[in-house]
C-alpha cells in the first residue's frame, strides 16, 4: 500500500475534481480527467478505454506509474506524486499520414507550458523527449489504439538528484525552476496540447498551415546538430540532422546522401554551437 498521500507535504496529490471543473467545459477537447493513486500504465488504461469505445478527450494522471514504458521498452520510474505521468485520447480527423506529428504536437506543447510556468529553457530532442542541456526532463510515447491515438507523458517535476531514474535525467526541482507544483503544469500542459491540437485539426494535419512545423524547428535541439541514429535491425547512422519533413520525420544529411527517418534513438554526439 502507497502510504498517505499527505505524507510528504512537498509531494501533495493532485484534485481530480478541480481539475476537471478547471478545463473540462461545453466546447473543450477534454471529456473527463481521471486521477489515479497507482496504475501500471496510463496509455494501457486509455488503450482499454478505446476499446470500451471512450470518447476523444479522456485523459487518465497516475500518482504512481509501476509499468511506465519510454520509447524502445524502456522503463520510467519515479516516487509517488514526484512527476507528471498523464495520458490522453485521441481520435484525429486528418490522414493517418499526417497523424505521425501527433507526439511531436504534444511534446512541443508540454515544452511550451513548462517554459511557460517553470520558467525553465526546454528544448525537443526529435522525436519527443524534452531536454534542459543535454539531460532529459521528459519523454512522450504516442500509440495507435484501432482508430484512435494515446499519447502518454511522463515529466519529472520535484524528483531529487538521488531519485532519479538515469544519470542522464533531470528533473525541474534539479533545475531549480520557478515552479514545481504540479497543479498548474498540468492545466498549462492540458491547455498547450488542445490548443496545438485543435489548430493542427483545423487545418486537416498540415503542419505548415497551422505553423506546427515552425514552432517544433524553433524549439528543436536536434536540427542543426552532428547526430548518431540507432535503427531498428542494430543499423546505426552518422549525420547531420537538417530538417523535419511534412510528415514529421528526421532528415539526416550522411556521406551525401539525405536520409529521412520515421524511427530512431537519436544520441547528441557533440554540444551545440551557441
């Protein structure tokens, strides 16, 4: 059993009630935000909730998350209430083409409402991990449910240096941001994804009408930096990251050919130039 959640009074629980009387309204994209103390995984509790047919707009937070996944089965662990782990419903109208931009949407967004009210410099590693320097704050895994799309976040916000689950990781508390309280990073973030999303539907998926692709290269830590691409089938490749393409993929630029990924582990091989 998790002990009181007013146990650690800097790791307070989050009010499912005030969170939907905040961004649950006539006209939102949000249908219902459910609060969990302990799930295994928030985006196979949204899974399951599309097949029970859930309508667009569901959005299920973990206090605690013992299964989270990352990309390429990795496991995110964190203490209970120490981060945003949060998972939302989709059913976009655009192409399914079109849709690959759908965890780049939200990882911009996330980033957006942390610079926002953290007050913090984050920055996207394509895909979707959020970075501060060189070390990672979030991640973002997007997964095709039948017709529907669950993007799930994880987000670490007080988690200390000790507890943190790689070296590699930071946390906004390690950073010291202006804000580590997670009531209003999540209704930042809640607001950010359905306005992004709501502009990206409106002009049917097209990244450059809606200015999603301009806003994602503003916010990239990848374009423009010497990159190592992990592969499906242990195929590695060398490069240049030089651009994001209509769809959302990474183009690398390697012994001069041009390369267009849909997939890849993307490892920052030397420090951007200021």
């Amino acid at each position: 059993m998790l002990d009181s959640p007013f146990t650690d009074l800097d790791r307070p629980p989050l009010s499912e009630a005030a969170l939907n009387r905040a961004l649950v309204r006539p006209g939102s994209l949000w249908s219902g935000i459910r609060v969990v103390d302990r799930t295994g995984s928030t985006n196979a509790d949204l899974a399951q909730a599309v097949r029970d047919g859930a309508r667009q707009g569901a959005v299920v937070i973990a206090e605690s998350q013992f299964a989270g996944r990352g990309r390429l089965g990795r496991v995110w662990s964190v203490p209970p209430r120490s981060g945003l782990t949060f998972s939302v419903l989709l059913r976009p109208d655009p192409s399914p083409v079109r849709q690959s931009w759908l965890p780049l949407l939200v990882g911009l967004a996330v980033a957006s409402a942390v610079r926002k009210v953290a007050e913090v410099d984050v920055r996207l590693k394509w895909p979707n991990d959020l970075l501060i320097g060189e070390r990672k704050l979030a991640g973002v895994l997007a997964e095709r449910v039948d017709s529907a799309v669950v993007v799930g976040v994880g987000l670490n916000v007080s988690v200390r240096a000790e507890e943190l689950p790689v070296e590699t990781a930071t946390s906004l508390a390690v950073e010291e941001a202006a804000c580590v309280d997670r009531d209003p990073i999540i209704r930042a973030a809640l607001r950010e994804i359905e306005a992004h999303y709501r502009e990206w539907s409106e002009a049917d998926g097209d990244a450059d009408a809606c200015g999603l692709r301009a806003a994602y290269l503003a916010a990239s830590a990848t374009v423009g930096r010497e990159i190592r691409v992990e592969l499906p089938g242990e195929r590695v490749l060398t490069g240049t990251a030089t651009g994001i393409d209509d769809a959302g993929h990474l183009i690398v630029a390697s012994d001069g050919k041009e390369h267009t990924l849909s997939v890849g582990d993307v490892v920052h091989v030397r420090p951007h130039a200021s």
